[in-house]
C-alpha cells in the first residue's frame, strides 16, 4: 500500500493487531447467529511525511452505515466542550446571524444545536443516517453524504460557502485525506476559517492509546503531517491549540492560502518544533510502539483471569469502539467480561462485535453487582465514575486499563 497523502510506499511498522470486525458493528441477536466479518488491523507509518496510517480493507460505507451507533451527546462532556467551542469562535471571529456555519461529521447535532440557538445559520454533513435523523429533528439542515471536492463545490456554488467550518473528529475517519481536505477547502469563503480537531499522535504514543486504533480511524495525526496535508491542498494553518479531550488532541486552525486575513501564530512553530524535538520525524519513535500496546493488552488479560480464577465477577461501563480494539486483541469473551453497559439506546440489547459480549441498560450493574466496573472509554473516566458511584455501595470498583492497569 502507498501513503494515502503522499503516495510514497509504506514500508515502516506501527502497530499489528492481528485481525478484528469494525468497532461499531455492533450485533443484534439475529446477527449472531450469522458469520462475522474480520479484516486485518495493521498501522503503518510513511517516512516521507509521516501520517499514520491503517492499511485500507474496509470500505467506508461499510463502517459508517445507515445504522451507525455513536451518537455525541450521549456523552455529557462532550456537549460542554461542543458548547464552550461555539461561544469560542463566535467572539473570536465575530460570528453574526449574517454568517454560515458548517459542520463536517454533523452527527446528532450535538455541536450545531448550540449554533443555531444563536440564529447563525448553519448546515451539517453526516453520511450516516441514523444520526442524521436526530440532527433534523433538532431542527439542523443536514446533507447525507460524505464531504469531497466535488460536493464542496456543488454547496459552495450554491450559496452555502461557509465563514467557519467545523471538522471535530473526521480527519482521522476519511480514507481519501486529501479529497476530504480539498472538499474544505472549496467549501470555505476566501476570508473564512476552518478548524478541525483530532486526537495527537504523539499524546497516543506517550499515554500508550493504542485502543483508539481502529478501522474507522484510518489515519493518527501529528501537526507535523496535518500541516503538509492542509498545504498541498490550499490551505494554512495560522494557530494550534493542544486540548485534553479524547485523551489529548490538537485544534488546528487554518485559511485559504494566500488569504492572509487571520496572522500566523508563535503556537504552530512551537508545536511543530516540539513534535521533531519529541521524534516524531524519525523511525525510533515509532518501533517501541508494539511493545507498549502487547504489555496492556497481557495485564489486562492476567487481570480478567486472576478475578475469574477467585470467583469474582467484572462487567464494563462503554460499549466503545476503542474497548473492542482491546477486547478483540486480548480474545476477551463473555466467560472474562460478562456484561457492559451503556447510556445510549441504539446500543442495548446488542452484542459487542468479535467478543459477542451483550449490552445492556447501566440499570444492571444494580441489578447484577459485579464486582469489577471497567471503564472501557478511558478518556471520560472522571464523567463515567461519578455517573456510577453508587458502584461503591456493594464494594464494587472501578478499572481502567489504559493508559496502565488502575484499580480503585
């Protein structure tokens, strides 16, 4: 396989995580009854740019389906953040009613909900159905496609170019990288901005993330290749921020090129001088990886073990894509991991993907009382352990396996 960027053949190792089903095919109890599809989970670095990179099996259609079950707001601090970035860029560049807004990866309308409240017009993108519908009842126009050149375009000429365009956690899912950023870049006006987050690569190395890999990420981004990206296809970044979600992200801020209206900011040299400082332009950074990711996948095993050796019971909060990575990799079943809970509706009564562990309401953590809680979407450890405190009442508690086995 080339490099989806650059086109340079991918020959450096990241990560192999043998084979593994998508991490949102989630199964109903018909499904079960029916083979599973398995493709390859192997990452690779290419040492011309140096994007991450998944080799390609999984079509894109296949992952982000019609049902697709990751809807935002069921994560109460993701809607906080969602908030806190719309009052942000509206003081920061003067958002007024006279203005468009455009999120790419619209979702449920969790973002854009907070748009419209201010009489901002505004649109959002989202190629799967099943979130798309819960954006429109919110009111939010919504296009269902995916985002390319060629549809950026289209909605540019006819009169939907936007002022600012919102890509929060979409960079890292597109297959065509540059397509997708070109689609932006048509999209946008000649005086408007777009900004996009992701999680960084560099946080995922340091903190051992390998869980947050993925079919659906296609690729892991440093400022390093983002900024050779959003270059080659019109576009400068003028400003990063480092934030904290998602186990640690950036929010990259760019504009046409040439366009000149918003000044290059200290913080993009910064960054970019800290990511070659950290290694991220030399092979050394990558190779270690594999080793970090086996060493949490074998504690979390001999923990699952160990509890099932002395009669104890362990059940997980987050029916995440990020806990199939390492329920899969470890070859977790139902006998280790009996349940898991999750808040969101479209996910009860299913079945985890591979593992085939059931899905229930957070009611029956009550009802059952196991005697471990894992927390398999670690990033929002702090909102899940408050959600279920309670857990303590029968002398249960909470595990997270990554970054480290942490039992408290």
């Amino acid at each position: 396989m080339n490099c989806r960027h650059c086109e340079t053949p991918l020959a450096l190792d990241f990560l192999d995580l043998g084979s593994a089903p998508p991490s949102n095919a989630l199964l109903t109890a018909e499904s079960l009854l029916r083979p599973e599809k398995w493709y390859p989970l192997q990452v690779k670095v290419c040492t011309t740019c140096w994007l991450v990179q998944t080799i390609d099996y999984a079509d894109r259609a296949e992952l982000f389906a019609e049902d697709y079950v990751y809807f935002s707001s069921y994560s109460s601090s993701w809607v906080r953040h969602a908030a806190r970035y719309v009052e942000a860029m509206v003081e920061r560049f003067a958002l007024t009613t006279r203005a468009m807004v455009v999120e790419v990866a619209a979702n449920d309308g969790y973002l854009l909900q907070f748009v419209r409240e201010r009489g901002i017009p505004c649109l959002g993108i989202e190629p799967t159905a099943s979130t798309a519908s819960a954006a429109r009842a919110r009111g939010i126009e919504i296009v269902e496609s995916f985002l390319g050149r060629a549809l950026g375009q289209r909605l540019a000429g006819e009169g939907g170019a936007a002022d600012l365009i919102v890509a929060n956690n979409v960079l890292a899912h597109v297959p065509d990288i540059n397509d997708f950023v070109a689609g932006i870049a048509a999209l946008l006006k000649p005086q408007g901005v777009v900004t996009f987050e992701f999680p960084h690569l560099a946080q995922l190395v340091a903190e051992r993330q390998f869980d947050t890999v993925y079919h659906e990420h296609f690729s892991y981004l440093s400022a390093l290749a983002v900024t050779r990206i959003l270059e080659r296809n019109g576009l400068q970044v003028f400003d990063l921020e480092a934030l904290s979600t998602h186990g640690g992200s950036l929010r990259v801020f760019a504009q046409r090129t040439g366009s000149g209206r918003q000044p290059v900011q200290p913080s993009v040299a910064d960054m970019l001088a800290r990511e070659r400082l950290l290694g991220l332009e030399s092979s050394a950074f990558y190779v270690k990886f594999q080793t970090l990711a086996n060493r949490i996948k074998n504690d979390c095993l001999a923990f699952l073990l160990e509890a099932h050796k002395a009669g104890k019971t362990v059940a997980a909060y987050g029916a995440a894509a990020k806990g199939n990575t390492l329920l899969n990799y470890a070859g977790v079943k139902p006998d280790l991991l009996s349940f898991v809970v999750d808040k969101n509706p479209q996910k009860q009564g299913r079945y985890l993907p591979g593992s085939r562990i059931p899905i229930g309401d957070p009611d029956w953590l009550r009802q059952r009382k196991p005697d471990y809680v894992a927390i398999l979407p670690w990033n929002l450890r702090d909102e899940v352990a408050e959600e279920i405190a309670w857990v303590a009442e029968w002398g249960g508690r909470l595990v997270t396996f990554v970054p480290g086995l942490h039992v408290w």
